[in-house]
C-alpha cells in the first residue's frame, strides 16, 4: 500500500492522491491539472530488495508510474521497513503558502498516526487530509477515532467498513482449505473457484470474483494464494476495529460511494456512514466502479474544490481559500450547462465607456481592473446565471464571483426536503460564495468582481405578473462598501423569462392549500435565514418551487450598462444620504436596461428557436446567430 503526503500545494492541484501498490496512480486522476506542481510523498510497505534502510527515505518516481509497473516491481520486493518516495519532487515549482497537509493511507494506523501527530506538532494550525480508499479509508477513520482533538478531514472512498457484508468474505476459508500442496497460482485457484461458483449457479460469487479482477488487471499474476488470503483477512479485521470505533469519529469528512462497485456495497456504505459520522458529506457517482480514483472522467482534485472541502486554517474561509478553476474544470462545468446556452442563444450586449451599447463583452471590465461589483435582475429561479458567468469567463478571462444564498452550500438539517446540495456544486466550483458582509468585505479587498442581486430569492421566486420587477431593499445594502474599494459598479439587466415559460402555480397559489403550506415551511425552516431584521416584501424568503408551464423557447438578452465610478468618491458616499442617492442611480439603471432589452428584442428575426435552427441548419451549428442592432 502507499501513502502519499502532500506538503506543498500548486495553484492548480491543491491536492494531489496515490493509489495503493496494487491500483497504481492514474494520469485520470489528474486530468485537470494537466501542470500540477505538488510535492508528494508515498509509503511503500514492501521496498526493493537492493535498498535497506532502518528509517522511511525518499525515493522519486516518474508521475506517469502505470499500474502494471507497480505490480511488476511487487514481484521483486521482500519485506523490510518502509520508506517515503515522492513521484513528482522533480515537477514541483510554484506552491500556495500555508497549504495543507493530504495523506493517501497504507495498512499502518500507528504508522499513520505518528506521522500526523508529527505534522500536527510542527504546524497545529494547518489542516491534515487523510484521504483512503477501500482499506485505506477504514485506516483513516480510525487514526481519525484515535485522534479528535487534531484538526483532521477525512475523504473516503468506497469505504471497506462494509466488507463483512461483501461478497468476498465467504472466499476466506474456501481458499484456507485449499491444499497448499497444489502449488497452483492464485490465477489457477480463482478460476476454479469461478468455474465452481457457476456450476453450483452461485451467479453473485462469479459475477464477483470476475469482478474484482476486471478491476485490478495483473493481479492474479501477482499474489499468492497466501497472500490474497492474508489480505481479505486484513480487510475483515480492519472491517470490525473502525466500525467499532465510528462513535468516535469527530473529524469533518467527505464521503465518495461509487453506483457501480462490485466489490462492495458502496452506495449503501456512503449512506450509513453519512448518517452515523456527524459532520459528513456524501457524493455518490453513480457509473463508477470500486477504484474510483483510477476512472477516466473521476478527478479528485475537481470534486474537493466543488464540495468546498479544501481549506488551509481550521475554519474554510470561502473567498481565500478559493482556487479557481482550471480550463478543463471549466469546461466540464459548462458542458453540464451547456443546454441552456444551446436552447435559450443568450445575447450579449455592453456598454462603452462614451455610452455606446455594443454586442458582445468590450464594455465588461478587464481582470486587472477590480475590484469590480456587477449588480443585476434576477430572473426566475436564476436560469440567467450560468450563461453570465461562462460568457464573461470565456470571452474575458474574468471569473465573477456569485454572491449566493447560504442554502447552497449547507442545510440546517441532513436529509430533509430541500434539494442535495450536490446540485451546486458547479456553483461553487465557479466561485460562489456564502452572502454575508464579511465575505463580501474581502470580495472587493482582493480585487475580485462580484456578481450581487440585491433582489436575491425573493426576486427569483417572484409571483405570476411580477417579471422584471425589483425588490431590492430600501437601504442601501453594497454602495458604501463599493466605495470604501473604488470599486466599479456594472448595473445590468436581463429577459427572457416570459419566452421559455408561463408561470402557472406561484407561491400564492400554494399557501392556500394546507399540504403545501406546510411543505413550504418545513423547507424555510431547512435553510439559513436571511434578512430577518429587515422589513417588506423583500423580507418575505420562503423557500418553494414555482411551477411553470414550458413555451417554445425564445431567447435571453444581457445588456450590462453604464458603469458606475466610485473610485475617488470615499468620502462622499460615507454619507448616508449620497449612498442612497447612487443606490437609487443604480437601481434606474438596471431598470433601464430591462426596458431596453424588452423594447429592442421585438426587431430580433431570430427570437423564436424555429428560426434559429433554420439559420444554423443554414451557416453551420456554430455560427453566431445575428440579432437587432443596438
């Protein structure tokens, strides 16, 4: 088995995992940190027989080390004290400071356990990682059980606390019994049994057995009846001493249960593990198999980023600890969105600096020009966002980091009614953050722009005839913050709500009916509440879900407006009243573009999706689609 120590994280790879000695690491793994630059180090339990040492020592291997050549060099190893290898020291250049430390786990809890209370002791503030899969996630909850008072996460995939359910544990004293005088190879045993397991139609042990080697490839080549004995003995072991000890699991954890593991009740595990491990969060992928770190379109770094499982202090600070994503994050993001901008052909439009409104982002502050505050219409249940945040990232380079309600990323009760919060996670991936003053105060600190909609849920779930109305709150809520930054405020509106559907059965409608009243109390009692200090419809939060009856769809217009200065303006805008005079600027503006946009896409020929695909089916299915002039 080996384990992997993490010391130092790059920008793009905060973290970085190596499988065990037989599932060998899998370029899969990294596939979107294509120039990751970590520095790892790996437990290897069994060394090459040419190197003895009585303490652990460094060795560097290549990154692309394959599985076949990790089972290759098993062949050739005896057993003799572990040693730390790191595969890419001789990569590694750039890395974030303070990072945390991830360990990918072997078969030794003491061992383990030492090198994490080492690391704990040099640097009690940082964080440590204990990522396992199988048998390695039942190391980590017990070195987690034995340690609650060190700042430890857990990422466990496809945990082996479920073995004594497995298939695999009848085959322990089938392969005892069988006579050591044989002297035939593990391949030549399994197939015997398999052969055995059919004929007495014992579908599930064959199906099992062909299972677990179809996964690990060379392995029947590799160990010996003895060895794969002691194994599975170890796995049954380990089984029983961390379900015993789960009780004492404090330690925040990320639990990752595969749909398609034949080897182990993986789905089943996640979720009882979920329920008993109190601060636990759970994806399942639901066509992946038992390795999951070894598949193709898995990526771990991409799934910790998404689940806001990365931090480097011991509370996740949502705005420094962020890392944006990679090209290849990115556009697996947009791709899970992408039906939105094929269906709906958003349009864009800006305004220049001298007033001219022009088609496509040239009016959009550049990256360098923060801190940037766009401030906007939103439209029924957000369908506008994700089409914003990719234009404006595609086309400018500028990630917009959405200013979001505090239920996507945490619910104030597992279970529950309100959606798995897994359904944001490209959300978070593309930078949201939790609203708060706090967050949005270091936001514009760090030169970031922002995504803001004073409006929020209420204006999301808005009620029928209520399209493209504000409610924003009275106060000013961002102007004298903006100011406090210089920051530039980009007022923008956007429609096309009332073109892909009619609103049918809105809020009102459903409070009069005593099942949905309650329902919908059950899911605002689910989420974190904001606004509860203000007054007006705006304070009114109810979380429900409109229904709404679908249109052949129409299109949606952007148009991001005039720019706003406050740069220079400090000492005015501290003044309540010239604060609320520009809130009251900018709430007009974002009016006024909503008007625009309403009036002007009448003169658009290729409004209707009908005559859209006419004019692609004419130019090519990439061509842009020409709309009215500006």
């Amino acid at each position: 088995m080996a384990m992997a120590t993490t010391r130092n994280l790059s920008s793009y790879s905060p973290f970085l995992v190596l499988p065990t000695t037989t599932t060998a690491a899998s370029p899969a793994m990294f596939q979107s940190n294509p120039t990751t630059s970590i520095s790892i180090r790996a437990l290897l339990t069994t060394p090459p027989a040419s190197i003895s040492h009585s303490r652990p020592q460094i060795l560097n291997i290549p990154t692309k080390t394959n599985q076949l050549l990790y089972l290759e060099h098993s062949k050739h190893t005896q057993r003799e004290p572990p040693r730390w290898f790191s595969p890419l020291d001789s990569f590694s250049s750039s890395r974030l400071p303070n990072s945390p430390l991830l360990l990918y786990l072997p078969e030794l809890v003491k061992l383990v356990e030492s090198t994490v209370k080492s690391e704990h002791c040099q640097s009690p503030e940082r964080p440590i990682y204990l990522v396992g899969q199988s048998f390695g996630a039942c190391l980590a909850l017990s070195v987690a059980a034995r340690n609650p008072e060190i700042d430890i996460l857990l990422v466990l995939a496809n945990s082996a606390t479920c073995f004594n359910g497995s298939q695999f544990r009848p085959l322990i004293p089938l392969l005892e019994a069988m006579p050591k005088e044989l002297g035939a190879s593990l391949h030549d045993m399994l197939n015997l049994i398999t052969g055995m397991a059919t004929q007495q139609r014992d579908t599930g042990l064959s199906e099992a057995l062909v299972a677990m080697f179809s996964d690990l490839p060379g392995l029947a080549e590799v160990l010996s009846v003895e060895t794969l004995v002691w194994k599975l003995k170890l796995l049954d072991s380990a089984c029983s001493y961390t379900n015993s000890r789960l009780h004492a699991v404090k330690a925040q954890t990320l639990i990752l249960s595969s749909g398609k593991d034949q080897l182990l009740p993986s789905r089943q595990e996640g979720q009882r593990l979920h329920r008993l491990l109190p601060k636990s969060d759970i994806r399942i992928f639901e066509d992946s198999g038992h390795v999951l770190f070894m598949e193709q379109d898995q990526d771990l770094v991409t799934t910790l980023k998404g689940t806001s499982f990365y931090r480097r202090t011991r509370n996740v600070d949502y705005v420094l600890d962020y890392l944006p994503p990679t090209p290849y994050e990115f556009q697996k993001a947009r791709e899970s969105h992408r039906f939105v901008e094929a269906a709906f052909s958003p349009v864009m439009l800006s305004t220049l600096e001298n007033g001219k409104i022009v088609r496509g982002l040239s009016g959009i502050p550049s990256k360098d020009e923060g801190p940037v505050l766009f401030v906007g219409y939103h439209m029924m249940l957000g369908l506008e966002l994700a089409p914003l945040i990719a234009r404006i990232f595609s086309e400018r380079g500028v990630l917009v980091r959405g200013v979001a309600h505090p239920m996507i990323f945490k619910k104030q009760k597992q279970g529950g009614r309100l959606p798995d919060i897994s359904q944001y996670d490209t959300y978070r991936l593309m930078g949201a953050v939790p609203v708060s003053p706090t967050n949005l105060f270091k936001l514009f600190k760090t030169n970031s722009h922002i995504l803001l909609y004073p409006g929020g849920m209420r204006e999301a779930l808005h009620r029928k005839g209520e399209e493209y109305q504000l409610f924003w709150p009275d106060q000013s809520e961002f102007v004298r913050m903006a100011a406090m930054f210089g920051a530039k405020i980009i007022p923008f509106g956007v429609v096309g709500e009332d073109d892909i559907g009619e609103l049918i059965f809105d809020y009102e409608d459903q409070m009069k009916i005593p099942y949905l009243r309650q329902f919908i109390q059950e899911l605002t009692d689910e989420a974190v509440q904001l606004r509860s200090n203000v007054e007006g419809e705006v304070a009114n939060q109810d979380v429900h879900f409109p229904v709404m009856r679908p249109k052949l769809p129409g299109r949606f217009y952007y148009l991001f407006g005039n720019p706003i200065e406050t740069k220079g303006r400090q000492q005015e805008l501290r003044n309540r009243d010239k604060a609320h005079e520009l809130y009251v600027e900018v709430k007009s503006e974002v009016e006024r573009c909503l008007s625009y946009l309403k009036e002007k896409r009448r003169n658009d020929p290729y409004r209707s999706i009908l005559s859209r695909l006419v004019y692609q089916l004419t130019h090519g299915p990439e061509s842009e689609i020409p709309t009215f002039e500006p």
